[in-house]
C-alpha cells in the first residue's frame, strides 16, 4: 500500500502538547477513524492506526449491504486524558482540525476519550457532529442520524450499546477460533489487559459465554483468580477510565504486579489497552494459545513473528475490534435498526464470517492470520477503487 494522502501535526499554542491527523485513504471523498488521547502518542502511531482503518472498511465491504466502505483514518493527541489540560486541549485540536471533519474525516471515541467527551468537546468547537463529513453520502440524513441517535440512547444491563458493541466482536472472534479448534468454552481461561469500554465488554461476553477469566489488569496492576474473577462486580467497581476500585476484590483475588497478566495461566489473552503492548521480550513470558487485539497495534511485529513460530495465533486488530466502526456505519445507514438483539446478531453473524474467512486463508497459504487478513484486504481493494472510486 502507499503513502497515506495526508499526514498533519498540530502543536497547541498554550502547553506545548502535540496532535496529528493521518488521512490513509478517501473513499468517495470521506474517511473514518477514531480520535484517541494518551501521553507518547506519536505521529506514527497514528499512521500505523489509519492503515488499520483503512484495512478495516474494506474488510466489511458487503455488495449487498446499505453502508459501503469509507477510507481510513486516524487522530492522536499526545495527552495523558487524565491531565486536568485535556479536555482544553481537546477542544483546541478539534477546533484547529474542524474544516477536515467538517468536509471529509468522521470520527469518534478511541483510546482515552469517551464518545461523550468527543461530543462535548466538538459541540465547544462548533463541530455540527463528528460524523458530518459522511452525511451528503446518506439517502435521508434527517432519518440516519435519529436512528444512530436512538442508537446511543439503548442500554443493556445499564450499560450503553455503543459501550458493548466492540467487545461482543472481539469476544465472537476469539469463540470463533476456539469453535474452529474444537475447543469448549467451559475450562478456557481468559487474561484481559485493560478493563475500560472495550475489554470491560470483551471480559462480560466471554464470561457469559462460559469462559472463566481468571485476570484483569488496569493501570494499578493485575488482579488475578485462578478459580475465576467476578466480571461483573468488577465492571461495577470500574471508573471512567477502567480503574478497579480495589474495594470491589474478594479476599480470594490477588492483587499482582501491571504486567503479570502476560504470565497468567491462561488459554486465551486479550490486549485491550495501549498499542505496542507485547514485545520481544513480553513474548517470552506468554503461554497463552491465542491472542485476541482488542487494542489497536498491541502486538509488536517482531514479537508476532517469535509467537508464530511457537506456534501462539495472533488473531488480529484490524478483524477482531472492527465491530464498532462497522456498528456505527450499519446503524447510520440502515443496514440494523437502533435495537441491541439486531447489532449483536449482525456483530455475530459479520465476525465470525470474517474470522473464519481469515483462519482459512492462513491455513491454505501457510502464513499468519494478519497475513491472511492482509491478502484479504489486497483482494478487495481493487474492487472498492472501481466501484467507488478513492485517492490513493
């Protein structure tokens, strides 16, 4: 693939702090990816995020289906969201990048930004919503953006649908894989790095599909049960940015050092934190036969190719946390309704087709899942470029 259409840096006149936008590709005129908020992001990373973005819409290109794929993109703001300057900061960049969201970038919440915190801030900045750029492409936007409305109102168990979407696509994923192998949900061990909204709802999916997890970590450390956690009373004890109240913990549950969760004995480990999580030497550390990249870019490439070759599956960011971006384009444009049974069934029904798509291609081409994912991405690019038509 080629150079991304646009890379921009932003420097904020009054701290100093850095952000950037990364166009990867324009389809129709208009691309998609998140903005996300934590200290050392870099401009890199942010390409590396747009790439996958990119990745991403082709996969859930459907011939059939109303959404059609957008191109990929990425922000970053190189921010702890937890500085009490960020949501100033926050305002500030949205306010300097306004004329690309307003014309072509869509974005929302990633990594260390909520989508009500993203909606604050861009209403601040005099951003109609962080989604306008896609609008002229809907058939009656009135409608659209009630349905997305009415889609961010429903809540399951308390919690908000958008808040649970991601999670049942990285928790399908990994059953998916478990289905193919032959393996039962009763007895698979599962370790989660990171408890916010998309691994908190990744630990309550698996749980309830039988798995036991058995370790959790935030940013105080890991909290383990050999004999399983209670998710939900975790879940409970969380606060906006997915730290456990340690208050919550049973007299049964150890409190371990932050990385232990690598180490846990464990059949399954789900990433759902920062990028470039697993290293060279993190890898070494791993027992685990399957890691599912709830976090966009956890696994670095070098520790990926030493896992392969003991034979760890990486099943990979762009397939398995795809479900949220696919979620809102289906919502918007009419694919689903605004109802929690339909876009769990369409998150369902799209995952595990894409996985299983993905694990059979490795296995005919004798190479990894992303490679897989990769020569599938490669496939329908071309077609998506005809049909639609994108700048390169």
């Amino acid at each position: 693939m080629t150079a991304p259409v646009m890379s921009l840096t932003w420097t904020d006149h009054l701290t100093g702090r850095q952000g950037f936008l990364v166009v990867d590709r324009l389809v129709r005129g208009v691309c998609s990816g998140g903005l996300r908020m934590r200290g050392g992001c870099t401009l890199d990373e942010v390409a590396g995020l747009a790439r996958g973005m990119t990745m991403k819409e082709a996969l859930h290109y459907n011939p059939e289906g109303r959404y059609v794929p957008l191109g990929g993109a990425k922000g970053g703001i190189d921010c702890d969201p937890r500085d009490p300057q960020a949501y100033g900061i926050l305002v500030r960049y949205l306010r300097a990048v306004r004329p690309y969201i307003e014309s072509c970038w869509t974005t929302g919440e990633d990594l260390g930004l909520t989508q009500d915190l993203v909606d604050r801030a861009a209403a601040e900045a005099g951003i109609v919503s962080s989604v306008q750029a896609v609008f002229p492409l809907l058939d009656d936007e009135t409608a659209a953006r009630r349905r997305l409305a009415d889609a961010f109102a429903v809540e399951v168990d308390g919690i908000g649908l958008d808040e649970l979407v991601g999670g049942c696509g990285v928790a399908e994923s990994a059953l998916a894989a478990l289905d193919r192998d032959g393996v039962p949900y009763a007895g698979t061990r599962v370790a989660v790095q990171g408890l916010g909204t998309m691994g908190g709802a990744t630990a309550r999916f698996l749980a309830r599909a039988g798995l036991t997890v058995v370790a959790v970590a935030d940013i105080k450390g890991t909290i383990a049960n050999p004999a399983g956690l209670d998710v939900e009373a975790l879940l409970a004890a969380r606060d906006v940015h997915g730290t456990v109240d340690r208050a919550a913990l049973r007299p049964e549950d150890r409190e371990l050092p932050v990385d232990a969760w690598l180490s846990a004995d464990a059949e399954v480990l789900v990433p759902a934190a920062v990028s470039y999580a697993i290293d060279t030497a993190d890898q070494e550390r791993i027992t685990a036969r399957w890691i599912v990249e709830a976090a966009n870019m956890p696994v670095l490439p070098q520790a990926e190719e030493l896992l392969a070759a003991r034979g760890v599956v990486v099943l990979p960011d762009v397939v398995v946390n795809s479900g949220t971006n696919a979620w809102w384009w289906w919502t918007l444009f009419g694919d689903i309704d605004a109802d929690a049974d339909e876009a769990f069934a369409h998150i369902r029904r799209a995952l595990r087709t894409l996985v299983g798509r993905m694990l059979e291609r490795a296995e005919a081409d004798g190479t990894t899942p992303r490679a897989a994912a990769h020569a599938l991405v490669a496939d329908r690019l071309p077609v998506i470029a005809e049909r639609f038509g994108w700048y390169r």
